[in-house]
C-alpha cells in the first residue's frame, strides 16, 4: 500500500512522492507566542506530529521544522497592557510552549526557528521582491507585495483577485496601489521592536518570515507545508505567491491543513474567552486523552471538544491500556495462540491502510481497539509466553504512531487498575474462605461499574467492557 494524501492545493487525493526519494522536508507554520497556549494550539502540533511519525515509520527521513512567530502585532499590544520587553514576552512563552509540547509527547521538530533570529534572510528576501517588481516601498516606509504582478494569486484558496481583499489582516492604506496588496515590512512606530533594514527602521509582515525561515531551512522546494485550516486565506495564500515570485519554483507540493478545534461549537479563540489552556488540560487528564480525541476525529475535521469527548476519551485510554496488562497463562501453541498471530497480522495491515489513506487516525484507532479484543480473548485463553508477548510489542509499536504512551498516571481518578487488582485479591481469598456470597458480591458490583471479571484455572482476569 502507497500513501495517499489530501492535497488542499489541487482539492485532490494525491499519491505521496517526496521531491527527494525517502526524505520528506515539512514545515508546519507554530504559533505567536504572546499567550498561554490553549488545546486548540496543542491540535496542531499533535495533527503534524502524528503525520511526521507515521512518515517515519514508513521509513522516510522527516525535516521537520515549525516556527515561533515572536515579533507580532499581538505580542506589541500585550508588551504594552503589562509594561514588559516584548522580546521577553515572547522568548517566555515560546520555551513553555516548548515544554507543554514535550509533556504532550510532540516529537521535538528539527529545527524551530523565531521571526526574531531570521531577519537578515527577510531583508534579503524581500530586497529581491522589490528588485523582481513584485514589491513596492511606500513613501512612509512601508513595502508590499504587489499582487497583481502573480498570475498564479488565488490558487490555494480559489479566491479570485478581486475578492483577495476581504477576510485579510492587512489594514487598509492610502498608500497601497492595491487594496490585495499585502505587507513584507512595516515602518517602524515609536515603542515598537525595529530593525535597520535598507527601507529604514521596521519590522518584518506576518506571512514572510514562514517564506523565509521555510527557505532558510529546507531549500527552495519542501514537501509538506502544514498549518490549520484558518490559515489558507491569506496567509498561506501569499506564503506562495511571495515564494514562488522569488525562486521561480513550485514552492510546496502539498498542503496539509487541519481542522480548527471547536468549543461548545464555536471556533476556540482567545477573543471569546472559553479556551481550555494546555496547562488546564493537562492538570485533569493525561496528554494520551487529548491525542485519543483528536486522533478519533481525523484530522481535516472540526473536532467538536466539551466534557463528553474528553470523557470518551478517558474510557479509551483506559481500554487501550488494558491490552498491556500481562498474561495469566503460558500457552504458546494451539489454535488460541494461532488466532492472536493472525489477529495481530490483521490489525497491522488495518491501522496501516488507514494511516495511508490520508492519515485516517480514526481508522487506526479503531484498528488498536481490534488488537486490544484480540490481545484480551488471548489472555483469557491462556496465552503466554513469546506469542503474547509479541502481540503486545505490535500494540505498543503502533499506539506509539500515535503518541501514545499508555502508562498508569500517577494522581487521582485516573488508572482503576491498582484497585481492580485489589479487590481480585480479597475476592480470592474470600473464595479460598468459601465465602462465596461475597466473592460473588464483589464481581457483580465490578460489573455494575463496567468491569468484567473472569474466573479462569489460571486465576481471575478482568477487563472494561
Ligand atoms: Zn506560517
């Protein structure tokens, strides 16, 4: 089986061809660090860290670099409510976000560059844009893209020229010659961060430092460009036209955008002030609830996020992590152990087929759940040894595509299975002591609670129903 990828470019699936065989080069626009990050930022880091790890499971090699956006209108406005540096502001939450990142199990991106640290290639860039006559510098300073000098404008988004205008970040200007025209640099103004550049003082626009810092680090042509799905239009829109206008080249062979993650079915966003931070998140649940919720929506989706979900993907969890617990037999041989093989086989060859057909997580979850059954008839069966075992290694290696890690949590409420091993105890000895009422007692109340008990010659095994 091949990978098949939604590519938003030509609206089409489209067979995976990296430009360099068995290296895939991705960049995945991060976030602007001037806030406590919240999980609808945490959606996007996961969403590209379940591509780049099923991309190397596949065996490529993955570049994988994402920025910080740290010189930001947002970044201004907040410098001056709290009276901080911007730049400290910035650099704060750029390593929190670093750490949250870590504590969700992100695999760390090759290279994470900040606006901050690349504006000599800005410069640059935008220098030959104005060479080219793609860009134009206003009299106050200002430089813009001229639009109307790419006749390819408009081709990620199909938005035509002249609709260009509406839904942009770009304020409207005298100075502009056109209203789609959009900004590369920006004149300094008194309080704001500044650098020299050969058009005075300024700053660099939002959508050129992606364009340059993905340059910078992965050469003319990548992959992968990655991003939610709030940032086709217009940021990703010019991102190409102001690329492409400097190499001459196709600049991103495909373009993966994720669904924007919604709260009480309204789009999260700071403005609305409903937000679930990472932090929050993260003090309740394990970072393996949210992977399991955003994995069960697919990525392309909105995922719809409240108290219900998050629920959902508590009781996953912990069925997934029942396919660890370990064996209570030591069959090695006969049909229960043929079964597990070919169960185990199967499940393989199905979370694969799902991950090739546009990273289909939900398939591949469900795929996992058919192991965990499998794995949980063969540990009532009997089996043991290198056979289950080996049934086991499969599940971990592929809930590892995923992010997952399974362990018990420590902290309340979270791994009933402790406490189910507990009360399995005192129900042997009470079955030892012939107390037969109680011991009957003790699984019928499980079972009221969701956990099967089974008696077996081994012993009693349980597991979520
Ligand atoms: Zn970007």
């Amino acid at each position: 089986m091949s990978l098949v990828v939604y590519n938003t470019l030509t609206r089409e699936y489209e067979p995976f061809v990296t430009v360099e065989p068995g290296k895939v080069r991705m960049y995945v626009c991060g976030p602007t660090v001037y806030d406590e990050a919240h999980v609808g930022h945490a959606m996007s880091s996961i969403v590209f860290d379940f591509i780049r790890r099923y991309l190397e499971y596949k065996g490529y090699e993955v570049r994988h670099v994402m920025n910080f956006t740290d010189v930001d209108d947002k970044i201004i406005q907040r410098a001056r409510r709290t009276g901080e540096d911007p730049a400290a502001i910035a650099a704060r939450y750029a390593e929190k976000y670093q750490k949250q990142m870590e504590q969700l199990n992100v695999l760390r991106p090759t290279v994470l560059p900040r606006v901050s640290q690349t504006i000599p290639e800005i410069i640059q860039m935008v220098a030959d844009l104005i060479e080219k006559g793609h860009a134009y510098v206003t009299p106050a300073g200002d430089v813009y893209f001229r639009v109307r000098t790419d006749p390819d404008y408009g081709k990620l988004s199909r938005r035509r020229l002249e609709a260009a205008v509406s839904g942009t970040r770009v304020a409207t200007s005298e100075e502009k010659e056109d209203e789609g025209d959009f900004a590369l640099w920006k004149a300094a103004k008194p309080g704001e961060p500044s650098w020299d550049s050969p058009w005075g003082k300024g700053r660099p626009g939002w959508h050129i430092e992606c364009s340059a810092m993905s340059l910078h680090h992965l050469g003319d042509q990548i992959d992968i460009h990655g991003g939610g799905n709030d940032l086709i239009f217009p940021h990703h829109e010019n991102e190409i036209a102001q690329t492409e206008c400097y190499t001459g080249k196709p600049f991103a062979r495909y373009w993966l955008h994720n669904g924007m993650l919604q709260l009480k079915g309204e789009k999260m966003s700071k403005s609305l002030g409903n937000l679930v931070t990472i932090d929050e998140f993260l003090s309740r649940h394990s970072a393996d609830v949210l992977r399991v919720v955003i994995a069960g929506s697919g990525y392309r989706k909105p995922l719809a996020f409240n108290d219900d979900v998050v629920a959902d993907g508590e009781r996953a969890v912990e069925r997934l992590r029942g396919a660890l617990r370990p064996p209570t037999g030591n069959l090695v041989s006969g049909p229960a152990v043929d079964a597990l093989a070919s169960q185990t086989a199967k499940a393989r060859a199905d979370f694969e087929a799902a991950m090739d057909n546009d990273f289909n997580t939900a398939g591949a979850l469900a795929a996992l759940f058919e192991l965990v059954r499998a794995i949980n008839s063969a540990r009532d069966a009997g089996v043991g040894g290198q056979p289950f075992a080996e049934a086991q290694a499969t599940f971990r290696q592929l809930s590892s595509v995923l992010g997952l890690q399974l362990t018990a949590p420590r902290g309340e409420g979270q791994s009933i299975a402790p406490f189910v091993d507990l009360l399995l105890a005192v129900r042997q000895d009470l079955r030892k002591a012939k107390q037969w009422a109680l011991a009957d007692k003790i699984r019928d109340e499980l079972k009221a609670l969701g956990v099967i008990v089974e008696d077996t010659p081994q012993g009693s095994t349980w597991r979520l129903q």
